[in-house]
C-alpha cells in the first residue's frame, strides 16, 4: 500500500470517512460530532512530529499525544484536562484503529489504554437514610408526582441522565415489570427491572400528574414531560432534584447520576453480584462497574 498524505486532501478524507463511519455503526449523536473533531487534534500532532503518512504514526508518537494531551491546558477553563477529557482523546484513537481495520486501509496499534478515574472525588453517595429523606420530601402535586417517579426511574432503576430522559410512556412495561431502554449509551439497548413499589409511582405519574401537565389533545409520548407539556430536559430535571435535595436537608452536591452511582452503590452493600450490577447500568465491562467496589471500601 503507497503512503497517504494525512494534510490536505487525504486529511480531511480521513476525518470525513471517520465520521461516516461512525454514523453507520449506530454510535452516539455526541460521538459522531465530537470524535471527529478530536481526530482532527490528533492529526495535526502527527504532522508536527513530521508524521505525513499513516505509517509514520509510531507507538512512540502516540504516547508523546497523550502526554501532551495530559499536560496541555484546558481551553474552556483554567487548569488542565480533566482524566475523563483525557479518555475521550484515548477512545478516539481506538475508535479511529478499528475504523482503520475494519475498512482495510491500514493497522494502527495503539499502545494506551484508558486511564483510572479518581476513585472517591469523583462519586459523591447517597446514603440508604437520605435516599429516604428525598422520597419523603415529595408532596401530592403533580410535580411531587413526577419527583417520585423521577426517584423510582434514576434511583430504582439505575439510569443515566439521558436515559430517563429519553424515556417514552411506551417504554414502561407494566405487564412484565420492565423498562425498555431504546436510548442507551452507544446504541446499546436494553431492559431493566422495576420494582412493584417503583412501578406504582411512575403508573400514579402517568394517570395523575402527567395528564394534568399535559395539553388537551397533545401527542407529546415523552414518559416525563415539562409544565409545558413538552418532553423534559436535563437541566430542568436537574434542578428540580436539586430543589427536592435542599428539602430533604441533604448538605452534599447530588445530580441525576449521584442516584445512579448511590443505588449501585447500595445493591453491592446488599450482595448483589457485580455481574447482575453491570447489567442493570449497561455496562459493556466490568472495569466499568468495578468502580463500586472500591467505592465500598472507602466508605465502610
């Protein structure tokens, strides 16, 4: 195979092709925009380091990349790259290898693996007693309505900001006690249990408080739904948790995720296996869902 450019013609070819890719296989709406663009960073390093051609891309030209990427300062704010900044950079060259082999062109090693996220910092946890003071914080409006299926969905169930989000009414299975995740990370979908308790709060939303939410005659199919009776977005869910969490008297910086990582968290403590955890948070590797054990020990 002859040498291909990587500036000019070719280089955008590459990034373009890269991104066509991407989208064929199904990734992520922020996947196909963002990896790309970090291609782009990539290639432009290639070239300072006089690597014209994807031959020229040794191991040692990638590591010197990731060095830099680690120690480059971060452009939207002071300091440097956050580790999980730093990843999206490592994923893209894996992503950007397969993409590379599975379209015959050429192999590209990659001699980097992800980095380990800060363990404790990073994850702040609920305990089982606050998790009680949220439920008991909610009221009988149709909002109070909405928080606790917003609990039963995020806390019972384990789901991701996006997730619950995307949710529609269709995808609550009442008969089986299943939820449908049609929107997962990477495409990857799947089902989650739901408790006889937390499918009576999201049932009580769906029959109360979303239809006093919602105008006459709408089509809107959303599972949760604004004061507008539009489908809800993150920062609005957001800040309603964050509403309900200085309610219940909690003092400690709590997301839509911090529900995630507390009912993980809280099902290891059960003896729950890691494996059947992984499941229920989609997990496509353990290293992923391994995170909550170490969690564990550092706050028994």
């Amino acid at each position: 195979m002859k040498h291909l450019s990587i500036n000019a013609h070719q280089y955008n070819l590459y990034i373009h092709r890269f991104e066509q890719w991407l989208g064929t296989l199904g990734y992520s709406e922020a996947t196909v925009k963002n990896m790309p663009v970090t291609l782009k960073e990539f290639l432009h390093y290639c070239e300072s380091r006089a690597a014209t051609h994807l031959e020229g891309i040794t191991a040692e030209i990638i590591k010197a990349y990731i060095n830099y990427v680690q120690e480059r300062k971060n452009q939207r704010k002071e300091g440097a790259l956050s580790i999980s900044q730093v990843n999206r950079h490592i994923r893209m060259l894996h992503l950007f290898s397969d993409y590379l082999r599975n379209t015959e062109q050429t192999h590209l090693t990659i001699p980097v693996q992800h980095i380990a996220e800060e363990r404790k910092s990073d994850y702040i946890i609920l305990t089982v007693e606050e998790i009680k003071q949220l439920w008991h914080a909610t009221d009988e409006t149709p909002y109070g309505i909405r928080d606790r299926a917003m609990l039963a969905v995020y806390y019972g169930c384990g789901l991701r900001k996006s997730e619950g989000i995307n949710l529609d009414v269709s995808d609550i299975l009442f008969e089986r006690k299943l939820l449908y995740v049609r929107k997962a990370k990477n495409n990857h979908e799947r089902y989650v249990p739901v408790t006889k308790t937390n499918l009576q709060y999201v049932e009580q939303w769906i029959l109360s408080g979303r239809n006093l939410l919602l105008p006459e005659h709408s089509k809107e199919t959303a599972l949760f739904i604004s004061e507008r009776g539009n489908r809800i977005c993150n920062h609005m869910m957001y800040l309603r948790l964050k509403s309900l969490v200085q309610k219940a008297g909690i003092q400690k910086e709590t997301g839509l995720h911090t529900l995630r990582h507390s009912i993980a968290t809280h099902l290891l403590q059960k003896g729950l296996a890691l494996e059947n955890i992984a499941l229920l948070l989609g997990h496509r590797c353990l290293d992923s869902t391994q995170i909550y054990t170490h969690i564990l020990n550092e706050t028994s």
